[in-house]
C-alpha cells in the first residue's frame, strides 16, 4: 500500500486544472471535452430540467395551504316563462365571490412541503451524480479515442513491416535463399495484419462517434489526459469518503427521509380541519322582476354576505386513511431498503474502481517491460536469421509479440485512467465543482429553487422551453483514418 501511495501521490500532483496552454493551437484537451459536454450534452440538460420540475413541487405543496379565491359571473336571458309565473324575471344577472383561509389541516401541508424540500436536496444530489456519470462517460470516450487511435498506427505500422518483409522474403526466394513456406508464410500475416488494421479502424470510427454523441463535436487531434487528482492511498479510504459524498448515496438517504414525512402527511387524513370562509352574491334582474305585479317593496337588485368558520371532522371514511398510512409505511420501508442497496453498489464499486486502477498500473509497467523487451528480441532475431539461425517464421513471430505487447500497453494506460476518474465519480470528487471547470458557466441547480420556492402568483409564468443542447447530425461521418503524423 505505501508503493501504492506514492504512485499516487506523483500522479496527484497539482489540482486538475486541465490546462491547454502549451498545447497546439488545433489540438483539444480533455478539459475541453467536458466544458463542451457540460454546456451542450443533452442527458444533462434534460436533468437540469427535471430538477427545475422537482423544485416546483414546494410550492405545489404549499398552495393548499394559502387562501384561495375565487368569483363567477352568471347572466341568464329566460326566453320562456310559465304563464302562471307571475313574478319570475324576464332576464338576470348573478355575481358571487368565496375566500377561504385553511388554518389547520392535520398537518399535511406542512409535512408535504417537508417532504417536498427533501425531495429537492435528493434531486439535487441526483443532478450531482447525473454529472458524474456524464463526465465519467466521456473520460472513457476521450481515452477510447486516444487508444484506437495508437492501436490503428500500430497495426498500420505492422502492415508496412509486414509487406517490406513480404518484398524481402519474395526477393530471396527468387535467388533460391528461402522456400515457397516462407513466402506463404509472410503472405499469411499480412493478410491477417490487414484484417486487425480494418478491425481496429472500424473501432476508431465506433469510437470517435461515440465521442461526438456525448461532447457534441467530433475528436480533433487529442492531447494526452493530465494526472488525476486527489487519488486515495488504499480502498478504505476511498470508500469512507464516498459514504461522505457520494452523490447516489445522499439522493438515496434523503428519498428515504422524505418517505418518513410522507407517513405524516398520510395520517393526515384521519385528523379534523379547520378553516375561514366568507362569501358574497349580488342579483340584478334589469327591472324585469315581478312584472305585472305592483312593485311596491319589490327590488330588481339585491346581494347578500355570509362569513365565518368551519370545522370538519372525519367519523368514517371507510379505511382510506388506514390504508393510505399503511402504504406510505410500506414505501418508507422500501426507501430504507434502497438506501442500503445503494450504499452496497458504492462500496462495491469504489473498491472494484481502485482494484483495478491498481491492476491497471502493474499492467503498465509489466506492459512496458514487455515492449522493451520485443523490441529487444525483435532485433535480435532479425540478425541471428541474417546468418542462417533463425527462420522467417521467427521474425514473424517476433514482430507479432512486439505488436501484442505495444497494443497491451496502450490498453493498459487507457483502462489504469478510466479506472482512477470512476473511482473519483465513486467518491463524490467528479464533478464541474472538483474539476475546475470555473469562468462563471457552472449550473447552481439551487438558485432556480430559490427563485421558485415562495411564489404563489397563478400567472407567474417562465418563458417557453427551447432546446439547450446541440444536434450532431450534422457532423460528418466518422472514420477510422489518422493523420501520418499519429503514426508511430
């Protein structure tokens, strides 16, 4: 654990700035990607919306508890009387206006609108992890990028050595220096060659698509990943911290207390309420009122007034409340549960993360170790068969492990660096906030909770909803081709 430390510690250096200043003027860092993906990418986008409809819950939950008004407006034009009605107007007009004031309700405003504020600090966490996951997504799209890129120039490269020893062994064979096997031979791995080079181009182009479902734009020369940040020194660490932050794990724990006020609000139900009233009405009947009738103390207006306080107390009401009550227990029960399960996939997930970026780096130095040895003993063969000791069918065999070794390697570094951001999107340490991703664009999802939280105007509208992410079905179609300066 201490060699682990330090290799960690080297590669934590410095906070993760991702920092482009020494890179060309065309190249694209990783920084760049998630700035793009976090600006443009529409999973996080639909996120953030569904956030902004969590947070209108509040005050849907405070309504029924503020007054209430209300007023109709009736005019009625009779166009046929009964002929022994002698006093019945010919026209009418009806007014009327009710106020309610709520003052008790068993509680359930209040426990809803506690419930409702819970439920918005889960969302909120929700949004963290959704960003985690977005970014974590394209770490591994850039570093996949990056390594079928580096795989695509190794097997290029093999197929032009491949077909130099292809040239060379039909030139000997032509002097009798070589079998008709040997020439067979050659011919048989550049074929093969020529297959794993198409193989590996159609994964660049898989990849490279991948990369512009998420960023929005397509890969333009990437530069190399700057060193992760923060890495923990052992698994229990790592996941003590994640308990601490992980976004999925705190959305979890406050569903789950949500669900507990959710109990309340049911057993709400069974409990009296009490509430204000007052109400008014107003009659004009046009002076068509009591017509053929002396109108004396007859008045063709008339309106009314009443106010006061109600109280309702429930007797009965078939076990609704009972059952009601019993089901947000159930749910509360299952939310606890889920908060558990959620704890188990962080532990389990942040110690498989660190396993295998522990693995991820032996494989590395293993790997390296391997390509300096290949290329070693690829020289080799090569002299020892210029003086009879070795066949062909030993270079080819050489070059083949060169190629293993080399691809291994590149494979290697791309899966030790995923391994280390999944772990940091484990712990609660992978989003805009920990990344540096500053210049006045981070998304505060509270601020429009703020912003919402007390109204309670019926026309206070927002503007319509537009599309804030890009469309990428503009982008041209992806290859596996790389520029002959990526070659290795």
């Amino acid at each position: 654990m201490a060699r682990f430390a330090l290799r960690a510690g080297l590669l934590a250096g410095g906070c993760l700035m991702f920092t482009a200043a020494s890179a060309p003027a065309q190249a694209e860092t990783l920084r760049d990607a998630l700035v793009n993906a976090y600006k443009t990418n529409p999973t996080l986008e639909a996120a953030r919306a569904q956030q902004r409809a969590t947070d209108e819950n509040v005050p849907i939950a405070r309504a029924p508890g503020l007054p209430s008004a209300s007023a109709t407006g009736t005019y009625t034009e009779y166009l046929k009387q009964s002929e022994n009605s002698f006093n019945a107007p010919l026209r009418t007009f009806n007014a009327g206006g009710n106020l309610g004031v709520p003052l008790y309700s068993g509680g359930a405003v209040k426990n809803r609108v506690k419930a409702a504020k819970i439920r918005v600090e889960a969302g909120q966490a929700d949004l963290r992890g959704t960003e985690a996951s977005v970014f974590s997504q394209v770490v591994a799209a850039y570093m996949d990028v990056i390594r079928t890129e580096a795989i695509v120039g190794l097997n290029r490269k093999n197929v032009a050595v491949l077909q130099t020893n292809l040239q060379a062994t039909s030139d000997r064979f032509q002097i009798g220096n070589l079998t008709r096997t040997d020439v067979a031979q050659s011919q048989s791995r550049l074929a093969v060659a020529k297959s794993d080079l198409l193989s590996a181009e159609a994964n660049l182009a898989a990849a490279r698509e991948t990369y512009v479902r998420l960023v929005g734009s397509a890969p333009v020369s990437l530069e190399p990943p700057p060193p992760l940040p923060n890495l923990p020194a052992n698994a229990e660490d790592a996941a003590a911290i994640a308990l601490d932050s992980n976004p999925d794990l705190i959305a979890a724990h406050q569903r789950s207390l949500a669900a507990d006020k959710d109990i309340d609000v049911a057993g709400a139900g069974r409990l009296p309420t009490v509430s204000l009233f007052a109400q008014g009405s107003y009659n004009n009947y046009f002076n068509s009122l009591a017509r053929g009738v002396s109108g004396a103390g007859i008045f063709q207006k008339d309106s009314s007034a009443q106010a006061g306080a109600q109280i309702s107390i429930p007797i009965f009401q078939g076990g609704l409340p009972a059952a009601q009550r019993r089901q947000a227990q159930a749910n509360a029960s299952a939310a606890m549960e889920q908060e558990i399960a959620t704890e188990r996939d962080i532990i389990a997930q942040v110690r498989s993360s660190y396993t295998s970026y522990v693995a991820s780096n032996d494989i590395i130095r293993s790997s390296q170790v391997a390509v300096d040895a290949a290329s070693l003993s690829l020289e080799g063969v090569k002299a020892e068969n210029s003086v009879g000791n070795r066949t062909i069918l030993d270079i080819l065999n050489a070059e083949q492990e060169l190629l293993n070794a080399q691809v291994t390697l590149v494979t290697a570094r791309r899966n030790a660096y995923v391994a280390g951001f999944t772990l940091l999107a484990a712990m609660g340490r992978a989003e805009a906030r920990d990344l540096n991703l500053d210049g006045g664009m981070l998304y505060d999802p509270n601020a429009n909770y703020e912003r919402v939280r007390g109204k309670f105007f019926d026309w206070d509208d927002d503007k319509a909803p537009t599309v804030q992410s890009t469309r990428t079905v503009d982008t041209p179609v992806q290859d596996g081709d790389i520029p002959a300066s990526q070659e290795p």
